[in-house]
C-alpha cells in the first residue's frame, strides 16, 4: 500500500470538534468546522470513507483512532509504526477514569486513498464521547452513538472484556430503525459494523483477531436455541440493520498503558502482542481494497454530501434526545435529496463554466440558451437517477433544484451580456467615427 496523500501537507492535523453538548445537554453542530474538514478543495468532490468509533468512556478509544491514524498516513507501509520511542499524536487521549473527548470530532485532515480500480476516496476518522458514565443522560450519549452510526461507513462498537447483553441492548436502536426501514422496501440502513472486543480474556477458547471475532459473533447475534423471543427477535433486526457485521478481539495493551501517568504512546511501551493486533485490525478495515464508501439510500455519497446529511441529520438529533425510528427513515430520505439538489447545481454551474469560462470571450445568445436547455436536461437525469430511501415529495426538491440552476443562470447569463457589451463598445466607437 502506497502511502496516502494529504489534503495540504503543510499542517500535519489536529482533531476539530464537529458535535459539542452545551450545559443543557443540547447537541451543538460546529458548521464552520465541519466546512472545514470536508469542503477542502481536494477532497469535497471525492467519495467519502467515514470510519467512526463509539462505545462506554475510557475504554481506550481515541488512543486506538490515533494508532489507527498513523497506520492510514503511513499508507500501511511496513514499519508503519515508526521507532520506537515515537510518541502517539492524533487524537487527544490520556489514561485515567475520566472521560476525555466529549461530543463528536473529526480528523482536520482528510486522507486520500487510491483504490484498486483507481478511484481516489477521502478518508475521514471520527471519534466520538465515551457512553454511560455517570454525568451525561442517558439520551444524549445514545443520541451521539446513533449520530455517529449514520454518519460512517465502518461503525467500530468498542466493548470490553466480551460482547455482553448489555452491550447489544445498546443496538436496539439500530434494531427498530432497520426494521422499519427494512418495511419500507429499502436494504440495511446501516454499513457496516465492527465490534471491537478490547482485552478479551480468552484467548484459548476463540484466538485474538478476526477469526476468533467470528466465533464470538456467532454466540452473540446468532439464533441461540430457548433464547428469548425479545432477544432473537433485536438480534435478527440488528443483523439485518447492517450491510455486514464483523467482531475483533484484541489482546491486553499493557500495564503502562493501562496505569503509567507518564505513558506518552511510544511502540516500546506497548506489548508487542497488542501491537501485532493493532496491525492486523488496520489492514482488515483501512487497506485500500477493504475501505468502504459511505452511502445513503444506495447513494454514493462525497465529502460535500456528507455536509449535508450532518446538518439535516443535527436537526432531528439536537435536542440530545432520540427520534422515532419513521422520522429518521423521513429525515434520511430528506437528506438524500437535499444532497442530490446540491450536487445537480454544482453540476450546473461546473458545466456551464465550461462553455463560458471567466475571461473567456461573449457566446452567442442562442448557443448559450442551448446550452442552458442541454445542462438542465443532464442535471435533472442525473437527479432522477439517484436513489433515495422514499420517493414522497420528490417534487417539491425538484422545485429547490430548479430555484438553485435559475440562480446560477442569471449569474452567467448576467456576465455573458457584459461581456457582449464590453466587446461592442470599442466597434461601435469606431462606426461612431466613421460615420463621423
């Protein structure tokens, strides 16, 4: 694997609060910030890869993301981890039993990945506050984690120890949204999922990685005979929730991780079994052959989409508090139609620069008419085309996406006359002359 490229390589990134809760619990979206993550030039037209991890607070998630970090800017080269006495930037972290990263951030700076057929994606990482301590609501904790869940292609579950019934009452959720989106006709909602079991104790019994992972899956989501109706019944809908479902069981990282004050995250303080995982769960979920783009409704979406869905997606969510499966579903299919308006625009606008760029000469009133007519019949094809969770009120995002296109006509149409005006000025001078 090639190293990956950078956004801008001047800045090596930082993690920038995206989601923040305020002093009523009340889910704050950083506009400008998120901007700035996914509209840089690079990366805003590109498929989007969102990996995301969420899960109870100091279980060692943001510590993970920061190894996880490194491996994908190193492009997965061997000895990606650097010397050994290289301190772990990234995301903040820190040992300890009090929670660290509150409401949602993103890495600053997007990695882009080639993928095998040579499509270029944007990778994004994204942590998220840690769950059930004992100073947030309950809601807005399973608000951020259900935020988080339809924001990403690849969702890590961090769990401790082994994947306990409390640990899949916490997918419940997941469970009644992918019921009822699974009855309105559409596929999962949901990508695909990761449960990362951390410092699993039995390792004799299903070994560390991903082919133990599968064993204890099967025990947890599989149809255990005299189980409860209730239970099979969240375990069947959370697996059909999901696009696909995986489990990996990571080793014990280390007692200086785990209790040092003045553990700074270099490789030689960190058990090498650990370590030998590490390596494994980053090459099984950020190699470029593994690397899933995110989607919505069957949708492809970019870095620019995804702007979208947040701002839509904060609304329902806001309040810190959890929406009904059916308004979910309804603000989804909003959102991907929301995004499909602002994608035909922008297509609009890209193509008519191209017949008459900024300080190119006038065009002819009836070729740029034309044009026009050829543009919109392109943009709305591609508009239909896309698929979306619900097709109700599709027309009243055709009238957005028209009102957008007319604002965007007037602008070139405007600059055309100008053009035209400013060209004949000098020649009508001269007849002027002449006739003089």
């Amino acid at each position: 694997m090639a190293r990956a490229s950078r956004a801008d390589e001047p800045d090596s990134g930082h993690a920038v609060p995206i989601l923040v809760p305020d002093e009523r619990g009340a889910l704050v979206l950083d506009e400008a910030a998120l901007r700035s993550v996914l509209l840089q030039d690079e990366v805003r037209h590109l498929p989007v890869v969102v990996v995301a991890i969420a899960g109870a607070f100091r279980r060692g998630k943001s510590f993970l993301l920061s190894l996880l970090l490194r491996f994908l800017e190193a492009g997965g080269a061997p000895g990606w981890l650097g010397a050994d006495d290289r301190p772990l930037s990234g995301f903040a972290w820190r040992g300890g039993h009090q929670r660290h990263t509150v409401g949602i951030h993103m890495w600053s700076r997007p990695t882009c990945v080639s993928l095998p057929s040579g499509e270029r994606v944007a990778v994004v990482l994204m942590d998220t506050q840690g769950a059930f301590d004992d100073r947030t609501e309950v809601s807005e904790n399973a608000a951020v984690f259900a935020l988080s869940a339809l924001t990403s292609s690849l969702h890590i579950y961090n769990v401790s120890k082994t994947v306990g019934a409390d640990d899949l009452q916490h997918l419940q959720l997941f469970a009644e949204y992918g019921r009822v989106a699974c009855e309105a006709g559409g596929g999962p909602p949901f990508q695909r999922l990761l449960l990362l079991v951390r410092d699993w104790q039995a390792p004799s019994e299903a070994a560390y990685g991903q082919a133990g992972g599968q064993l204890v899956l099967c025990e947890a989501l599989g149809e255990a005979p005299g189980a409860p109706d209730e239970l099979r019944k969240m375990r069947c809908h959370v697996r059909r929730s999901f696009s696909d479902v995986d489990c990996f069981l990571m080793p014990y990282p280390g007692k200086l991780v785990a209790t040092s004050p003045s553990f700074k995250g270099c490789p030689r303080d960190i058990d090498r079994e650990f370590l030998s995982s590490v390596d494994e769960l980053a090459g099984l979920i950020l190699s470029p052959e593994k690397l899933v783009k995110k989607q919505s409704g069957g949708q492809v979406l970019t870095a620019a989409d995804l702007v979208t869905h947040f701002q839509v997606l904060h609304e329902v969510f806001k309040s810190g508090r959890l929406p009904q499966p059916r308004s979910l579903i309804e603000t989804m299919s909003e959102a991907n139609h929301l995004a499909g308006v602002s994608r035909g625009t922008t297509l609009y606008a890209e193509e008519m620069r191209q017949l008459c760029p900024e300080n190119s000469p006038p065009v002819e009133q009836a070729d740029l008419d034309q044009y026009h007519r050829r543009t919109v019949e392109k943009v709305l094809a591609c508009f239909y085309s896309q698929k979306k969770m619900l097709s109700t009120g599709a027309g009243a995002y055709k009238e957005k996406l028209m009102s957008g296109i007319d604002g965007w006509k007037k602008q070139f149409f405007q600059a055309n006359k100008i053009k035209k005006e400013l060209a004949e000025g000098p020649r009508r001078t001269v007849l002027q002359q002449c006739a003089g």
